[in-house]
C-alpha cells in the first residue's frame, strides 16, 4: 500500500561551466522534483522525477504533493490490474485540470507520479522498465493507453492490431538489444555557452570515445552558427552526423533562412527551430527547407500536439520527453501514433535523469512497437549521471540495455541530501560564497 509521497527540491548547479547552456536558456542549473511512493506491505518504494532547468522547480513539488493525494491508500496490485488507474487518478482531478487541462506544472508534477508506479510496477516484478512492458500482452500494452482525443488518428483496435503484428518478432528483437545495445547521439559537445577549443576539445573526445552522431546547438547568430557548423566539419569531416538544436528561437521566416545557409554542412535534422506551440510553421518551414528535416516534441505538451504534428506532416522526427508527456501511458500512445505515421521516435534527454528514462522508452518501442532501430538514435548528455544507483551506460556510441529493476532513476541518497534546494550542502556554499 502506498503510505505517502515525499516530493524533493533537486538542483544541479550545472551553469556554473555552461553545461546545458542554449540560445532560449543560457544558464540552466539541471534540476528535477523528485518524487518517493513509500509503500507498506513488503512492496517496493518508487521514484519518479520531473525535469527543469532550476526556478520553479519548487512549483512541480508543490504539485506533486497536492496531486501526491490522490495515490495514498491504493495498492500496488491496483496498479497492476489496471494500468491506466495511475492516470485517470491524477490526470482527471476536475480542479487541478483547469491549471492545465494536460500541460504546464501539473502535467510535469502527474509524469513524476505516474512514472513512480510504473517504477514500483517493474521494481516488483525484478526486471528494468523496458523488459516489463515488452513481456506483456499486446492486450495490456494497449490498456496503459488513453485514445481519449487521439482515436480519430489512432484508433484502439489498429493500436492492439499493430502491437499483435510485431509480437511475434520480440524474443529476436530483445536478443539483438542485448546484444548490440540501441544506437545514440550526444549533446555534450555543443552547448551554446562553450568556447570553440571546448567544442573542438570535446568532440575529439567524444569521437574517439566511439560516437559517430553529434547536434551542436545553434540560434545566437547567423554568422555565429555557421561558424560553428564548419568548426564541427573541420574537426570531424563529413563521415559523422550532424544535427542542431535552435531552441525555438527562431520566426518562421528567419529559420527557413538559417536552415537554408546551414544545410551544405550536411545537417541531418534542425531542432525546435520555432516556438514548439506552432504546429503549422513547423509545417511551413518543413515545406521550404525540404529535404532537410525536422525535430522537435521536447516541449510538445500532450498526445493531442503530437497527433497534429504527425497528422501535419510538420516533423521528421518525433522528440518525446520522458516527463513533458504524463509518464509512461503517454509515451506509449505517441510512440504508437508516431509509428503510425512513420516518423522515428528520437527522445529528448537533455536532462537530469532524461537519459536513464529515455532509453527504456526507445527500447520499448524497438521490441514492441516500431520493430526498427533505422533512422533511430536516443539523445545522450554527458553530465550528472553518478548520481544515480544505476547509470546509463553506453558504449561505442549505443546505450547498453539496463538490466536492474526499475526505471533506472533512483538517486544516491547523499546526493539527493547534498543539492536539495536551498538547504543541502552544495547550495548552502553556493549561497555563503
């Protein structure tokens, strides 16, 4: 039985060197709220997070507290029986709705609590996240899935269809994962606040640690971000992929130019390169700057955004975020929506905790749903990852499948008593110098 939430203040002083620095947010400080199902019972305890980038951090606790309620005094078996149960508790609270409806604070404070169950979920039953949902029926998948608003593009008996389609597949396909691990693209090269020896330091480095796909980011300035371009050309040559990341900051218009300018350097896929809210310009810069591609869904809100972007035609690749969307339940039916369209699901992990969650999604949907790891690359940040029990680990440029229980986002608990904010002991000297 879940007894109580204990929601956490979680804050990386990670501007200090820049790291995670981009045109929209120069100084981010890597943070998450950090969630705890204490349980009785014998069952496991679980942890969930939500990913900011510092103020306002406070805000998702205190969400997570209030929401938090709706949970204490189910049992973990309730969970199990019906996968959905987590989100319609949290997800139809008829007055937490209207600070939404499925956006914004709430919606990150209900991804926390959610992906503590599932966590919970897979903890007890000894396998990571992944492997759990990939050992169930195509009949219970489909039921962690609310077609609510995306029926029309996706309706539940094609979804069961299509997972019972690629069932027969799974056992080769996990094998393969084990095997091989899942392929992966870094960031840490490329922030925006780095100098160019750092770049250059950075993607020597990362090149011969094995990685073959690299996105710098971009949208200071036009001149700025070409030079940029070529320096990454310069240093690595033209037999490695390059993506960039323009973090919304660009109008329609002055992305269509700078993709334009940027695209003899080869660029595999242009990030957010306008507000994430406007569909129809990523729409129309798609249209102009063909065959470069889009990326973006870091800051998509819901299922709903996603099915119009995919109905659009407006992206490439489809970025899910791991907390953005409400956990889990729906991931899964972006993932489903996405395949549908045939656009790969390439998530967002810039973040505290973002690359652990991540790779269980990607992997999910390589062994359940898309059956293909073509054209598919989990993003990978290379920055606060000892602080959890059970890090990623990569190699050669490709995530190796997690093998503990869980959903991989259990934090140390001295680190979690040394950045808790504002009093742990990292903020503390932070504040006294």
């Amino acid at each position: 039985m879940i007894t109580g939430i204990e929601a956490r203040d979680i804050r990386f002083p990670t501007s200090r060197h820049s790291h995670g620095s981009d045109a929209m947010n120069p100084d981010p400080d890597y943070s998450c709220a950090y969630a705890t199902l204490h349980m009785r019972g014998g069952d496991p305890d679980g942890n969930g997070l939500t990913f900011t980038i510092g103020r306002g951090n406070d805000l998702c606790v205190s969400a997570i507290e209030g929401l938090g309620l709706h949970l204490i005094g189910r049992e973990l078996d309730e969970f199990e029986e019906d996968l959905g149960l987590a989100s319609r508790l949290l997800l139809n609270d008829s007055q937490y709705r209207w600070l939404g409806p499925e956006k914004g604070v709430v919606h990150l404070a209900a991804a926390a609590l959610i992906n503590a169950v599932w966590d919970a979920l897979a903890k007890r039953a000894g396998k990571p996240l992944w492997k759990y949902v990939s050992d169930m029926p195509p009949e219970r998948i489909v039921s962690a899935i609310d077609f609510r608003h995306i029926s029309d593009y996706l309706p539940k008996a094609e979804a069961l269809d299509r997972l019972t389609q690629q069932a027969g597949g799974r056992a080769e396909r996990t094998a393969a994962l084990i095997r091989d691990g899942y392929p992966a693209y870094t960031t840490s090269a490329g922030w925006i606040g780095y100098t160019d020896e750092e770049i250059v330091r950075r993607l020597r480095a990362a090149h011969a640690e094995g990685w073959r796909h690299f996105k710098i980011k971009v949208g200071g300035d036009l001149e700025g971000d070409l030079r940029r371009c070529k320096l990454f050309r310069d240093t690595l040559g033209p037999d490695v992929r390059l993506s960039v990341d323009a973090n919304q900051v660009w109008d329609v218009d002055d992305a269509v130019q700078a993709i334009r300018a940027m695209a003899p350097y080869d660029i595999y896929w242009v990030e957010e390169p306008t507000s994430p809210d406007d569909i129809l310009g990523h729409k129309a810069i798609a249209e102009q700057v063909s065959p470069v591609l889009l990326a973006t869904g870091e800051h998509a809100h819901n299922r709903v955004m996603f099915k119009q972007f995919l109905q659009a035609g407006a992206i490439g690749f489809c970025q899910i975020d791991a907390c953005r969307l409400a956990g889990v339940n729906e991931v899964l039916a972006v993932m489903m929506m996405a395949d549908k369209a045939g656009v790969p699901v390439c998530p967002h992990a810039g973040g505290v905790g973002l690359c652990e969650y991540v790779q269980h999604l990607s992997m999910i949907d390589f062994v359940c749903i898309s059956g293909t790891m073509t054209d598919r690359v989990i993003e990978h940040a290379a920055h606060l990852h000892q602080h959890f029990v059970n890090p990623i680990e990569t190699r050669n440029g490709r995530y190796i499948a997690p093998s503990a229980p869980g959903y991989s986002v259990d934090l140390f608990p001295q680190s979690i008593a040394d950045h808790e904010f504002p009093h742990g002991k990292v903020w503390a000297e932070e504040m006294a110098g």
